[in-house]
C-alpha cells in the first residue's frame, strides 16, 4: 500500500476537478453557512452583470462587474475544490484498502447434523452472512472478516499493514481476528464471519471520508457557530453601510458591497474547513488506523492519560538472559551446563534467550534419556532430569521451598542477589541441581531505544503515560522509571485497568489505551479512546473505537498527534483568516468612498491605482489564498509539543501575525498586476 | 513634565492604588469571608431580608438568579415611571418642575434602570428633588445589579463543578449595603465640603456684578454626584453633568469624581482574583484592559492637547490646546482624560462637550464605547470582557490542539452559540439603531446641530453610548423627540439585559460541567500571551464591526479638516 502518495496525483485531480462544480449545487452549499453566503452574493453578480448588459449605466463597466462575478465564482470553485480534493485522496486510500475486498471465492460450510461431515460449498464472498462458517487452507486469501473458531494458522496481512512478515492467528486466543483479503500461508482454519456486508470498520469507514454519512464533530459545531457568527456580523456591516453611504452621498456599486462582504467574511477558513476535517480522517487512515467517527480523532487529541501496555510498547517483546551468578563455590563453566540443560526444551522467549546467553548448543552436552519437567503453576519451575542430576530453574520461593525442603540450606549471597536483581527491574531465576541452590540467571526487560523521548514529548503535551505490566510492582517500579512513564500498574489484572481509567475520568481526564484481548473489552469500552488492535478479538474491536491494522501498540501516540494537529490546522487556519481582514478593510474601504469624499485617500495607505482595482486585487487575493493553503490544510499544520503557551505564541506569530502582514503584500503585489490592465 | 500630564497620571495612580485593596474587600464580601464592617451591616442586611420576606442563604442556579434580577428591575422600574410622570404634585418639588411626557419618562426610567443615564432632560427644569431621589436610588440599584450579577459569574468560576452559585438578594443587598452605600458617604462628604451643594432648598438668586438677578438652581447635589460615580451611573443632576460649576467645582473635585468613578470596575478586576484565587489572571485581564484604555487615552490627550487645526489655521493661538466645550478650570489634558474613562467604563457623565473634541479624540471616544470593556461598567465591564475571553479561548484553544477549555470547563458549542450572540448584539444594536436614524432624516435632521460627517458622529454617538449603556451624548443632538426617546430606550433595554444574560448562561454551563485539572497541554489564560490573544479578539471585533461606520463619521472629517 502506497503511504505517500502525492497531494495532487492526476487522477484525483480531475475527479476534484468534476465535484467542485457538482458542489455549487445550493442544497450542498447550504451546509456551509460562510460560502453559501459567497454563492449568493456570485448569483446577485450574475444578475448584475445581466442588468449592465440591458444598459444600466450606474453600476460601472460590464468587464469589471464580470470579472468581479468570475472571481468570486472562482472562489467557490477553490473552496469546492479543497473539500472535493481532500475527499478524493481519502476515497483513493480507502479504495486501495478496498480492492482487498473483491470477490473472492469462499469455502462456505454448512452443517448437516451432528454425524454427517459437513457440506461443503464455493460461493462468491458477496454471498456470505454474518454467522456463516468458511475454511480457508494454505494458499487461499481470506474472503471476509471473521473470527477463527477451529485451528491456527501463519498469515500474511502484508495487503493491509504492508508488513511482510507473517502472522500467527489462532482460535480461542486474543489473536482470534482475521481480515477479509489476507492470505493464510501454512495451516487451516475455521473461520465464522462477523459482519455484515458493508457493515465492516472499513466498509464505515470509506463512508466517513467520503463523506456521505460524514457528521460534523463537536469542535467543528463550534467552529461553524463562530464562522457563521463572524458571517452574520458582516452582514450587518455591510448592509447598514448603504443607508450610511447613502446618507453621506456616496453611492456604492452593487459590486463593491458584495467585494466587502465576501473579502470580510471569513471565506479561507470557511472554503478549508470540511477539507481539513477529512484530512484528519484520511491521515488517521494512512497511519493504518481506522476510526469509527470523525469524533474519535477530535478527541484523541484531548487526551490526557494514555495506558500503555508494558510488553511490545515500552519493552521488546520478552525478557532476556542478561546475566549468570553462579553461588559461591560453583564452577561456573558446572552452572551454565545446568542451565543450558534446564532450558534445552523450554520453549519460551526467556528460555530461549539463555541459551542464546551461553552460546552453547545443548547438542554438544551428551546425556543420556533426558526426562524434561514442564513449568506448572503449582511448581513454578521447570527443568530436567538424567542420570543421577535433577535440575530446575524457577522462581526464587519456589526453589528455595524446594532446597530447603531436602534440608539445604539458602545461601545469603543468592537471597541478596536476587533482591539486588528484583530491584533494578530484573526478574531472577534461581537455578538448583538435586535441590541445591547453584546460582540465580538475570532476566531482563529491554527498553526500546528512543521510547524515553517519546514519552518525554507526550509529557511536554500534557499527556501522562501510564505503563500496565503483569510485573511485580518492585521490577514494575524500575521499569518505569527507567522508560520515564509517569506512573504504573504493576500486577494488573483487567480490572484494575477499568478502575484505573474510571478514576482519572472521575477526576475530569480523558483517558485512551490500546488493547486486543475480550478481558480488554470492557476497558476499551469505557476509554474515551479505546484502539483494537487488528489481531485482537471481535470483542475488544467492537468495544473499541478505533481500530490498528498494523497492531503497532506505539500507534496511540501517533494518533494523539493527528487529533491535535486537526485542531490546530483549524484554529491556526481561522486566526489567519480573521487576521486577513485587516489588510482587506484597508484595500477596500478607501476604494468605495474615495470617489465622493477624495479626503479619504489618506486611509489607501497601500497607495493601490485605483478603486476598481483595489476592489479587484482584494477579491482575487481573496480567491487565491484558498488554492494556497490546500496543501497546508490536508498536511495539517505541524504539532510541536513545547507546551500550550509556548505553541500559543509561536502560531500567533506565524497565523496572526503572518494573516496580517501577509494580504498587505499579496494585494500589493496583485494590484500592480491588475493596473497593467485597468 | 507638563503639570497637566502629572494631573492625570496622579488620579490613575490613585485609582489604581486604591482599586486593589478595595477588589480584596469586594472578594471577601462575596466569598462571605468576616470584614470590618460585619458589625454594622450584618444586622441592617438581616432587617432587609426579613421585610423583604427573603432567605439570603437559598442556593439558586443560574436561570434563578437572572428571574431574581428582572423581578428586582421591573419592580423599580415600574415606581420610576409612576414618580417621574406623576412629581408636578408630588412633594419636594420647590421649583415647581413639570411632569415628564410618557416618552421621555419611557426614556429616563430605562435609561435609569439599566446604568445608562443618557439624559433628554435637564435637570434644572425638568424634574424635581423627589424625581432625583428616585433616579439616585436607582443609581444604586442599577449599579448594586452589576455587581451582584459580576459577582455570580465570579462565584461561577470557581474550580469545582456547581449547579448552584449563592443567592442573588444577598448578593444585591451586600453589593449595595457593604460596596456602595460606605464609599458613596465618604465620596459625598469630600464633595459637600469642597463646595457642592447638599439641600432641598429650591433655586437661588444672586444678583450679578452687571446688577441682573439670576436663578440659580441647586438641590441635593453632593449625594447624588456621589453615587452617580461611583456606580459608573453618569447621569448628571443638571444638564451640564460634571462641567457643571456647582456639580464639579474644582480641579479637586474633578480629581475625586474621576478616581470615584474607576474605582469600582478596576476593583472588581482585582476581586475575581480573590473570589477565585487566581490573581495572576487578574493582572492578565488588568493588563489587557490597560493596554487598550491607555491606546484610546494618550491619542486623545496628545490631539487635545496640539489644538484643534482648524482653529490655528485662523490664526489663532491655543497655548492651552483645543478649549472648545472644555471648562477652563479643568483644561485640555483633565478633560480629554476624563471623555475616554467616562467612556471606556459606562459611566458617562462628562466635564465637557464630547462634540466639540477634535474628530480623531470623538473616535476614540466611541471606540471606547463599541468595546465597553475596558474596565467597563460597575460589574457589567466584567461580563462583556467575559465574552472576548471565551471567543478568545476558543480560537486559541483550537490553536493549540484541543477542545478548548476556560479554567478547567470545556468551551463547546452551545457557549460559542450565546457568546457569539452576544457580540454580534452590540454591533447590531448601534448599526441597526444608526440605519434607522439616517433614513428617517423627517423624524431625525432637525435635532442635528450639522450636516455631514459630524452630523453621522453625532447619530452614531448617540445609539452607541446608548448601546454601550454609556450614556454620555454628543450634545450637538436635539434628542427630546418620541423618536429618540423611544429608540434609543429600546436599545438601552437589549444593551443592557441580554449581555447580562449570555454571560450569566456561559458561566453558569460551565459551573455545572466537570472539572478537567490542569496539565501542560492547557492552554493557560493567565499568561501574557493570551492576554495578547483576548487583545487581539476584542480589537479585531471592535475594529471590523465598526471600521466603515467610522469612516464615514471621525474619519471622514479628520481627513477634511484643513490642515
């Protein structure tokens, strides 16, 4: 799947291109409050241009009133254009994700009583109900989402997460999901489908970019109100400006009222403001995120407390063999061949990891009929016995129950260093032969690299990371400390996550976390924020609002970014406008009334040619500056997190400031041009 | 420095000096903390309550309390029309000044009621002493409303999430009883010892140096200008309010008036501060109010200060500035000082002929006024500010990447809805209200004094200080026709009850919401650079609304002018 595509590809282009002029349709427009108002005041134009040509002399020329008419229909044009271009892009990328889902024959299988094997039938994927069971083996793609209820299976999702590497689903387990168009590689599997058609995370989501059934967000709500508000403002400005013009005996061309209000309005926000809405969409989908609402990415970035699991987010997967303390009066090349033995079948990560430690090949030791003990709760170790030699490895009470139990005794330097590890975040396993304590392994958490300074970046938002670890909370503590997470629950069980987030909601905080497994359901659920992973169980993508494909348990903070960069792109975008208008008062209140009261030329301080073409340079200044900030308005503009009033004063700089100082030149330097001509 | 120039910066100074351990005094009596004068007036605010019938300690919400502040205005407002078209017969009237029609009873009572005090009437002749002490007493109310409906919002803002905010007749009664009342006795006494009238005596007569007998009226003048100041009222007692010489008598008294009359709203800054215990957010709005006060002053000081050029191209020098409609014993300086703080905050009394200042300073004026927040009116000044702080916390809030929020309440639509009709009230009111004037030119230019540009100003003027609950006049304006009257009580009515409503709902929508602590990723309102950000919001509303407007008025005769 492409990730960067362009901003303006030609094929969207053109699709852009078509829908601005389908936009113009009033009934559409009518849903943006500020360029509905730009509409009519182009159809007044319209008709004025039309009365000029049946010889009214009052209104000025019939080339100026219409090229007055054709920037302002070309300033709908723009408008039309940034929301037309920022919903094609987001239709291209859901399509892309799409095409996964063509028809695909499915292996469906019914049931026929409880001795009959069951039937077997190929239907088309479209034909497929929710409830229905299908089998897929090596080599097949998957037709439709669903939850494997029969077998294990090695998948490649590369067409969705574009990661290579395959994956393992099996049934009965958090990683129980597979999605429609993925291929199995190895195996079989029983798979019932979930949805519905068209009722899909994805199949919702397309919609909402599309725009069909996108509803507006509280924030944009707002927003709206205080556009329109502005809008209705100027309304009042201008209409009460003819009984004043006329009341000084200035007459004021229908076309310079309709300049005013158009320039005041604030036109650059209101042209951008759906475009930047869906971007925030699309760029959630370009990170491989799927949201159910638009809502749910404004509020990503409102956060204020983010649960991290502690494995495969702050630490590499498991925890590895860092160290081998053999007690004292051990050989130490006697306790590596131990723990070389005691690990050889043990399959897990850490046990592999030892061996790994020791760089010696159990192969190279020839004992004779080895009997491997498997790790049990109720021993809470593992190990191996041949010959004459029993030897386990487990948790420290564990052996020391059972050494002491054959009337060894503990050695001291092995209880302190087993503290001594516990306490730098370390978990030890103490290591016997025949019941005698030979010596403690270091089992260690890995902190990714870098993880420090992103939860230092999250900290400077005003976003405290929470880390939740099945740990002890002495291992738990270091870990955390360690990683720079602000606080931690050790030992947690899915219920201590729900509470955890129910009493930082009680005290007014949003709260977001990331899980996959159905004992994360109700945690999700409750989340202001809750993302699935892709991988996880149906229970915890329903609960969810807000779905990972590539199952990255970093994605939450990536996601935090884009809801704040959707506020600020629209709150840096109206400042700037509202701060364009200062310029275009200065441009266009000299132009209307210079002609009856000359005196006033003292305000032109942009020393423009003429009324026409100060009137003109605004209006197109005005037109172009949507065009302009396109691509500023689907890039978003870039989050920094140097604190609130920090970022506060650097985008009033650069939109304040910059939407003040801007339009003087940009009128400027368009009011030369257009003297060329007039 | 110029002796003129010290004058000013003196009763600044003053008026600030006083205004903070006065806004800690007004923060302990609304965060019925013990004061000094307990003692006194808890006994005398019980008697109130139990006349009156009222449980001072009944919790009520927002909505209770806006019910309580109309019944308490239409209850008076009711006795002021009934006295003032009724006083020929009635007592204290030794002057035998007649009744007012209905519409210009219509006009006062309103513009009376709701802190206004625009005058189509002149003292001397037009009411009696009963009718000033009725319209003194409703300085008090009006005045006492503000502040215990700023004190509600205060109460609003407090960091917890709240359905009720304290009772409003308490409220009132402590505003009037422990606020006005002791400051209005010590503003009077300075006043009556420093030669202004305090009698019910009817007119004098005093036989001139040319050997003619005049009229002099008086009346209880020391009380009434006490209160009319204090309570950023502004209705004179004669006429010629405060330029008046038995109703500001000298450069002292000019001095006590003006610190009286900024001393609330300043203090009331300072108050909110206690009540909430943010003080630093107190000297962000300070600031801010500073910053746009001391904008509008120092222009008009230096334009009155220069002269007015039309009158130097005469020839004729203007060694003490531009002296037209300004009373000597005041000069330029003290007079151009006092139009922008009678006008900046709603008091509008004035010491001298807001018409006759030089164009860009009669800008300055209605600026003041089209902003009405820079300091503002007794507690009203806080509720419009309110307004710009929560449209500025929007914007900025957006700007930094979340939902807004203002002191710990999330801003969401159905506040930006009230905040946004709120703002749009005040250009709508003035520029409807102007609209009205000027096609109407039967009902409306034979009460011009000029044609032209200034003739716009003075229209303008008019509906501004009207909307703006200002109350000062452009007094070229012959204003006693039903036409004026009416209108411009009309917008008094919408200038002064809706601002007070949207900011009630804001708050109180807020109070009721949950409390989100603060953390980094807070915008911060107490911070300068917000402070810029609400200075921003309130100049670019200001300015857009009324820029046009103002071309065609101030501007457009600045630029005429010879020069």
């Amino acid at each position: 799947m492409s990730k960067n595509t362009s901003l303006f590809q030609k094929d969207l282009m053109q699709e852009a291109l078509k829908q601005s002029f389908v936009k113009l349709n009033p009934k559409i427009m009518f849903r943006n409050p500020v360029m509905f108002t730009v509409e009519i005041g182009t159809a007044v134009m319209f008709f004025v241009c039309l009365w000029i040509l049946a010889g009214e002399q009052s209104q000025g020329s019939f080339a100026y009133n219409f090229i007055v008419f054709l920037v302002l229909l070309l300033t709908l044009l723009f408008a039309n254009f940034a929301e037309a271009i920022a919903e094609a892009r987001g239709k291209a990328q859901a399509d892309s994700l799409r095409k996964t889902r063509e028809e695909t024959p499915a292996k469906k299988m019914t049931a026929i009583g409880k001795f009959h094997a069951d039937d077997i039938q190929i239907v088309p994927s479209s034909q497929l109900k929710k409830g229905d069971l299908f089998f897929c083996e090596a080599g097949d793609t998957i037709p439709m989402d669903g939850e494997i209820v029969e077998g294990l299976a090695t998948i490649d999702e590369s067409a969705i997460t574009g990661e290579s590497a395959p994956v393992i689903r099996e049934a009965g387990g958090d990683k129980s999901s597979v999605t429609g168009g993925t291929k199995v590689l190895s195996d079989r599997i029983t798979v019932q489908v979930n949805t519905a058609q068209g009722e899909s995370f994805l199949d919702k989501m397309i919609a909402l970019v599309e725009g069909a059934s996108r509803q507006k967000t509280p924030n944009e709500i707002a927003l709206t109100i205080l556009l329109a508000g502005f809008t209705l403002v100027f309304v009042i400005v201008t209409v009460t400006l003819k009984p004043f013009a006329d009341y000084a005996n200035t007459p004021i061309t229908i076309a310079a009222f309709i300049s005013l209000f158009v320039c005041l309005i604030p036109t650059t926000i209101g042209g951008l403001l759906s475009a930047i809405g869906i971007a925030g969409m699309d760029r959630a989908l370009r990170a491989n995120v799927i949201t159910k609402s638009g809502k749910a990415v404004e509020t990503a970035g409102d956060i204020d407390v983010l649960l991290l699991d502690k494995t495969g987010t702050i630490t590499i997967g498991n925890r590895k063999a860092t160290n081998f303390y053999p007690a004292n009066g051990i050989d130490e090349k006697h306790f590596i061949k131990c723990v070389v033995l005691s690990s050889m079948s043990d399959e897990t990560p850490e046990g592999k990891s030892i061996i790994e430690l020791a760089g010696i090949n159990p192969v190279n030791y020839q004992i004779l009929i080895p009997i491997f003990i498997k790790f049990t709760a109720e021993t809470r170790s593992s190990g191996v016995d041949f010959e004459n030699t029993r030897i386990r490895k487990g948790a420290s009470d564990s052996i020391k129950k059972l050494s002491e139990k054959a009337g060894n005794v503990f050695p001291t330097e092995t209880e302190e260093r087993v503290k001594l590890i516990s306490s730098n975040g370390g978990t030890p396993l103490v290591v016997s032969e025949n019941e005698k304590v030979i010596g403690v392994i270091e089992l260690q958490d890995i902190i990714k690299t870098g993880i420090s300074e992103r939860f230092e970046r999250l900290r400077k938002m005003g976003i405290k990371t929470v880390m939740v670890t099945g740990d002890n909370p002495l291992t738990a503590k270091f870990i955390a400390e360690k990683a720079g997470v602000d606080d931690f629950i050790a030992e947690a069980k899915p219920e201590d996550k729900m509470n955890y987030i129910k009493k930082e909601q009680a005290e007014g905080r949003l709260v977001a976390m990331m899980g996959d497994g159905t004992n994360d359901a109700p945690a999700l659920a409750q989340a202001d924020v809750g993302v699935a992973m892709n991988s996880g169980t149906q229970a915890a993508k329903e609960a969810g609002n807000m779905v990972d494909l590539d199952n990255d348990p970093t994605k939450l903070i990536e996601i935090v970014e884009i809801g704040k960069q959707l506020l600020m792109t629209r709150g840096t975008l109206t400042t700037f406008s509202i701060a364009n208008d200062v310029a275009k008062y200065f441009a266009i209140i000299p132009a209307l009334f210079i002609v009856a009261i000359p005196a006033l030329q003292g305000l032109n301080i942009m020393h423009l040619h003429s009324p026409e073409s100060a009137i003109l340079s605004a209006v197109i200044f005005n037109a172009i500056i949507i065009p302009l900030l396109i691509p500023l308005a689907l890039k978003g503009v870039a989050y920094k997190p140097i604190g609130a009033s920090a970022l506060l004063r650097r985008n009033l700089l650069i939109y304040g400031l910059g939407g003040v100082i801007v339009p003087f030149i940009g009128i400027k330097a368009i009011d030369l041009l257009v003297s060329i001509f007039i | 420095m110029n002796t003129e120039i010290l004058g000013v910066i003196l009763m600044f100074a003053t008026v600030v000096a006083l205004a903070i351990p006065l806004g800690r005094y007004i923060g302990k009596v609304f965060n019925y903390e013990n004061t000094w004068f307990d003692s006194i007036f808890n006994p005398l605010d019980q008697l109130f309550f139990k006349l009156g019938g009222i449980n001072p300690t009944k919790e009520m919400n927002w909505k209770q309390h806006l019910v309580a502040l109309l019944i308490i205005n239409v209850v008076w407002f009711v006795l002021a029309m009934l006295v003032l078209t009724n006083m020929s017969w009635l007592p204290l009237n030794p002057d035998q000044n007649p009744s007012m029609s209905a519409d210009l009873a219509f006009n006062t009572s309103v513009s009376f009621v709701t802190n206004t005090n625009l005058q189509h009437y002149s003292g001397e002749s037009g009411i009696s002493y009963f009718g000033q002490l009725i319209l003194m007493l409703w300085q008090f109310i009006s005045a006492g409303t503000g502040i215990a409906i700023c004190a509600v919002v205060f109460v609003a803002m407090k960091e917890r999430t709240a359905d009720t905010l304290g009772n409003f007749y308490s409220f009132f009664v402590r505003s009037c009883t422990r606020i006005l009342l002791p400051i209005s006795l010590v503003v009077a006494t300075l006043l009556a010892f420093n030669g202004m009238p305090m009698t019910f005596e009817g007119k004098d007569t005093i036989t001139t140096l040319q050997g003619d007998t005049v009229q002099v009226s008086r009346g209880p003048i020391a009380a009434f200008v006490a209160i009319k100041h204090l309570g950023t009222n502004g209705g004179g007692f004669f006429g010629a309010n405060s330029a008046h010489p038995l109703e500001n008598p000298s450069y002292f008294t000019n001095i006590v008036e003006m610190v009286t009359q900024m001393i609330i709203p300043i203090a009331m800054i300072f108050a909110l501060g206690f009540v909430i215990k943010r003080r630093k957010l107190s000297w962000m709005i300070f600031g801010v109010m500073t910053i746009g006060f001391l904008l509008l002053t120092i222009p008009t000081i230096i334009s009155e200060m220069e002269g007015n050029p039309a009158i130097a191209n005469m020839g004729i020098a203007q060694n003490m500035g531009s002296m037209e409609g300004k009373e000597v014993r005041f000069g330029s300086t003290a007079s151009a000082y006092w139009s922008i703080a009678t006008t900046v905050i709603s008091t509008g009394s004035i010491n001298s002929m807001h018409d006759s200042f030089t164009p860009l300073s009669g800008m300055n004026q209605m600026l003041a006024m089209m902003v009405n927040a820079f300091y503002g009116g007794c507690g009203v000044g806080m509720l419009n500010f309110y307004i710009y702080i929560i449209l500025a916390v929007f914007i900025s809030g957006l700007m930094v990447g979340r939902t807004p929020e203002f002191l710990g309440k999330k801003v969401e639509a159905k506040e930006m809805k009230i905040a946004m009709i709120i703002a749009l009230l005040h250009p709508f009111l003035i520029l409807v209200g102007t609209t009205l004037a000027t096609s109407l030119p039967n009902l409306t230019a034979a009460s011009l004094s000029n044609p032209g540009f200034h003739g716009f100003s003075q229209i303008l003027y008019e509906f501004t200080s009207s909307s703006a609950n200002n109350g000062s006049g452009f007094e070229g304006l012959g204003d006693n026709t039903p036409f004026w009257n009416i209108a411009c009580g009309l917008v008094m009515l919408l200038g002064r009850y809706l601002p007070i409503i949207g900011p009630v709902a804001i708050a109180g929508i807020l109070a009721g919401k949950k409390y989100i602590p603060e953390s980094n990723g807070t915008l911060k309102t107490d911070t300068p650079t917000f402070g810029l950000m609400v200075f921003a919001v309130i100049a670019i509303i200001a300015a857009l609304a009324f820029f046009p407007a103002l071309t065609l008025g101030p501007i457009a005769e600045y630029f005429s002018m010879p020069k």
